[in-house]
C-alpha cells in the first residue's frame, strides 16, 4: 500500500507459531524519485497465554478470565480463553483469575518467562457433553443454558451434530434447553476432571416409562391386597362356621 505520512500501523495475526509472529517491518520508499528501502525492528514485545481445562487442555473460551493490570502491561485483550498481551520487560508475573459469571472458582499466579512465548495456564475442570436430538435427529440450533448455585449463567448453541460443550467447575447446576417453543430443564452434578454425558430430547413426549410402571405395580398391589384379604375373610368365615 502507498503511505503518505511517516506515522503508519497495521494488523498482523498472531499465528500458533511463534517464528511467524512479525518481529521487523520492511518498508519501500520514494524520496526525489529515488526509491529506497527500510528495515525497522517491531517495538512491541508481544505473549500469549492459552488458559486450558485439564486433562482435555481445551481452551476455556466461555469462561470469564481477568487479569490484574500492571504497569508492565502496555496492551492486553482476552479472546476466547486466550491473553494476548505486550509488556515493557520481562518476566512479567500475572495474576489470573477465572470465573463463571460472576463468581472466581481459581486463581493463579504465572510468570510469563519471555516476549514472543506462548504459554498455558491449567485449570481444574468438569466437562459436560451434552447432546440435543430432534425426534432422533441432532437438534441443531438449540439454545443451552447452565446455571450455576449462584445464578450466573453459560449459554451456547448446539452445532449441526446437535452437541455442545461446558467446562465448568465442581458443583451443581441446573440446565435449559430450549428449541423452537419447547423447553427441556434437567439438573446435574459435577467432578474436577470429569467427563459428564447428558443428552436431551425435542420433539416428543417426555418419557413417562416410570410412571406407567409405578401405576401398573400400583394396580397389582392393589389387586394383590384385595386377593390376600378375601382369602382371609373366607378363611375366617369357614373358621366360624366349623367352630358352630
């Protein structure tokens, strides 16, 4: 691009890989019809940090993660379960809280060792699999909310394989499931390092298996009791006649 002016900046993702982080800009130019070249160093010093669930080392894009800011700290943006950051000097120790909602279930202390590094924060974690089906068929589109004792709230949407996914810590949760006008609620427990499995059904009736069955031993109960006390009834009138 033709630049006019000596002021200039632009945008550079940060790649997963730190040698294709930009570290010098080349710079073409035209002064009285004479073209030249600069090669000018990058004047930010810049760090990642993944903060990841453990054992599964994803990412805790839906979590809440705050940073103590510091005066080494020259820029910082939280994206997903990363820090992107650039400081004036290192080490930089970081203080990084993780949160659902509003409420801090772990805070930690890590020592970003150098510029151009990316490093991990491990979190403890449960993670809840949940699958949403459309009389059978993966309910895509699906709203999901867990809530934790607090009332803070995740939310996310199922994909075209009707699955979604929460890392959450230790507790007790309610969810909601909503599709179209239907409305599914179930509630659930869950361990650090657990891999907890739920799925939700739309479309149908839930199941009243258990019900039926209860009323059914219900009946047979009762029919069992009238049976039992006829017997005793017949048995004792036979008993007073014999006795007569």
């Amino acid at each position: 691009m033709d630049i006019v002016s000596s002021v200039f900046s632009f945008d550079l993702p940060l790649g997963p890989s730190t040698t294709e982080w930009p570290r010098t800009v080349y710079t073409m130019y035209r002064s009285s019809g004479v073209e030249g070249l600069s090669l000018e160093p990058v004047s930010v010093a810049p760090a990642v940090i993944n903060v990841v669930a453990v054992p599964w080392r994803e990412k805790m894009a839906a979590a809440r993660i705050v940073v103590v800011p510091s005066r080494a700290i020259e820029e910082m943006k939280v994206v997903n379960g990363t820090i992107y950051l650039a400081a004036n000097h290192y080490p930089l120790p970081l203080n990084i809280s993780v949160a659902i909602g509003k409420e801090v279930f772990e805070t930690q202390t890590l020592q970003v060792v150098q510029p151009y590094s990316i490093q991990e924060l491990d979190v403890r974690a449960g993670r809840l699999e949940l699958v949403a089906r459309l009389n059978g068929s993966p309910a895509l589109g699906a709203v999901v909310e867990v809530i934790d004792q607090k009332n803070d709230t995740l939310t996310m949407t199922a994909d075209a394989r009707g699955s979604t996914s929460f890392l959450l810590p230790a507790g007790s949760y309610r969810l909601i499931a909503n599709l179209g006008n239907e409305t599914r609620e179930a509630q659930f427990a869950i361990r650090y390092g657990q891999d907890l499995p739920l799925s939700i059904e739309f479309g149908s009736a839930p199941s009243q298996t258990l019900s039926y069955s209860l009323a059914i031993a219900g009946v047979i109960g009762a029919g069992a009791s009238i049976w039992v006390w006829g017997r005793l009834i017949r048995g004792g009138r036979r008993g007073n006649l014999a006795s007569r």
